[in-house]
C-alpha cells in the first residue's frame, strides 16, 4: 500500500453564530496516500467544503479549528507559520472550487492567469519559459496552446474547467482537492473532467480529495470513498466495497438513492427525514433518527469510526458485536 501523505486526525471545526455555535465538522480523521483519489461524499450541509478547505487552512470566516490535527508528510499544517503555508498552497496542495465558471477574471487572458500564478511561487522564472510551461500544461489537458491568448469568454464550460484544473496543476502539487468540479457542467463534460483525473493520476501519481454529492460520479474515478454525515465521518472503504457491501446504514440509503438505469422503476429514491441540527445536535448518534436499524444504544451513546477490516472503518454500533 502506498504511503500516506496527508493525515487528518479528529479534526474538528466551528462556525459560531448568533444562537451558538455550528459544529461542521466533528472529530474527523483519515487518511490520504500517495497516487490515490479518495472521494469524499454526503449530503448538502454535512460539511465537505468546510473540510476540504481547512485542509489548507482556508475555511471561510468565521469557521475556525478548535481541535485536531492535519498532517502534510508529517508536517502540521494548523501550526504553521505564514510563510510556509503560502509555500504549501498550490506548490504542494492545490484546491479547485465549487464554482469553477466564476472563478477566472473575465477581464484577464487565459495567458495572463497562468503567468500570475506561476509568479506566486516562481517570480524569478523568465516569462518566456512561464509561457512554454503553461502551454505544455494546456496541451497535457487537451487544450490547444493558442487558446492562451484567449479570454474565459471565448472558452467552453468544460474548457475553463480545465483551465482551473491547470493552474491547480501548473507547481506540481503532490495533492489536488476538488469540491464539487463537475456541479456547473453538463454530463457530456463531466464525463470528459473523469477522464482528465484518471488521466492527471496516471501522469502525474497525483493524490486526489474529489468532494462531491453525487455518489455515482465519485465511484466512478475514487479507490476509496469516505462518507460523511452531519460533521462526522461514517465510512471509510474501498468504492468496490461502499457498493459491494456497504456498512452504515446512511452509505446504504445514499446508494439506494443512486440512479440506476438498469432498474424497472425510473423513480428516484430519496432518503426520508432531514439531516441533524448541527447546533444542538442530540445525544447518540447523528443518524438515529432517520435510521431504519435503529437500535436503544444508539440514540445514548455516538459510535466512534473503527476498524473493520480490510482497511476499511465505520462509525455504526451495528456490528461492533456489543
Ligand atoms: N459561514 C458560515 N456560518 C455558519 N455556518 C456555516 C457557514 N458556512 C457553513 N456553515 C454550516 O456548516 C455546515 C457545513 O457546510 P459545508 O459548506 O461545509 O457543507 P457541504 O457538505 O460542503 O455542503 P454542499 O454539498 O451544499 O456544498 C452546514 O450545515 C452549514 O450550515
Ligand atoms: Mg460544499
């Protein structure tokens, strides 16, 4: 098994609002190895972005860590200084955002994005040799070198979807954290971004955290998929043994929710109830109430996530075998 790289351990992170405070995340931990693309999905609200962007400290205000660590090759991130958290933005870990339609200036060339990113981390490289390597990054992601001299305007959706996903890519970060890259597109040009990470991970034995809600579209590229539900992790497996063998009931109600084609029935199965109050969340487990094996243990006392076996863990009293 490769070795890990990015280690989260029971992360937990704040919003305070005027009633109190939101916990998002709570007393998350895993693990990212190197060359894997490890999907992280749930339901809107479950805290993904707020997750995926305290990886790189990035959390919108007012959201803070209160507790936890986040280990880049065994270096802690939350302890940084300034100066070397800029140097581990982008060079070592890049993010792409939820939105990447509106996240390239319209007023800037294509050329013009590259050149600025590369100056953050390489001001003394020579314009020309900025320019070759941004080409050559355009190229690797099946976009003529020309289109530099273009403004976003002129591109497609799944264009400037790998325009971002080439200055997420222009340092050569060993980590690549997408949220939500595909939810502005077409499923013609989701289908094609699939085909370019699977293609960036070949190339590049790049590690990938691709957020989504949308189960389907993870399994399709993700090693593992790790699920999460009202701020906590659920599940950590394989995507053959999420789909296979689902553990926690919640995994198995988002699967049932996933379209299948093959089914006689066209409807599509959503999951009763509504996800947990993230404010004065009540004691036991966060999916109790909405779960179909529910049982006494679970609505006093919250599972931790646990080893199961075969690298995979599950927060669930439901086999603990007490
Ligand atoms: N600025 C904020 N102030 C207070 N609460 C917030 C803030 N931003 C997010 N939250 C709360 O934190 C929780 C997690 O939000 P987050 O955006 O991380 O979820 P998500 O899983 O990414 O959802 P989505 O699928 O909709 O993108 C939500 O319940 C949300 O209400
Ligand atoms: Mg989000």
């Amino acid at each position: 098994m490769a070795e890990p790289i990015l280690e989260v351990q029971e992360l937990s992170i704040d919003y305070p609002i005027a009633i109190g405070t939101v916990r998002a995340v709570r007393e998350v931990s895993f693990v990212l190895r190197k060359g894997e693309v490890l999907g992280l999905v749930g339901e809107s609200g479950c805290g993904k972005s707020t997750l995926g962007l305290s990886l790189l400290r990035l959390q919108k205000p007012p959201g803070r860590v209160v507790g936890g660590r986040i280990l880049y090759r065994g270096r802690d991130i939350l302890g940084m200084k300034n100066g070397e958290l800029r140097r581990l933005r982008g060079a070592n870990i890049a993010m792409v955002f939820q939105n990447p339609l509106t996240s390239l200036d319209p007023l800037d060339r294509i050329r013009d994005h590259f050149l600025e990113t590369l100056a953050v981390h390489e001001p003394e490289l020579p314009r020309e040799q900025a320019l070759a390597r941004s080409r050559e990054i355009l190229e690797r992601l099946g976009i003529e070198g020309k289109r530099l001299d273009e403004y976003p305007h002129q591109l497609s959706g799944g264009m400037r979807q790998r325009i971002m996903i080439g200055l997420g890519l222009i340092h050569e970060p060993e980590i690549l954290i997408a949220d939500e890259p595909t939810t502005s597109l077409d499923v013609i040009v989701e289908a094609g971004f699939i085909d370019l990470l699977a293609s960036l991970k070949a190339q590049y034995n790049i590690s990938i955290i691709l957020i989504s809600h949308n189960l389907a579209m993870v399994a399709e590229i993700a090693d593992r998929i790790a699920v999460m539900y009202g701020g906590r992790m659920v599940e950590i497996a394989s995507a053959e043994q999420i789909f296979s063998e689902p553990l926690h009931p919640y995994t198995r109600g988002l699967i049932d929710c996933v379209p299948n084609i093959d089914a006689e029935s066209e409807r599509l199965v959503s999951m009763p109830g509504s996800p947990p109050d993230l404010v004065s969340p009540a004691a036991g487990c966060p999916f109790a109430p909405r779960c179909a094996q529910v049982m006494e243990r679970c609505r006093a006392e919250a599972p931790r996530l646990t080893e199961r076996g075969e690298g995979r863990q599950v927060s669930c009293w439901l086999g603990e075998g007490s």
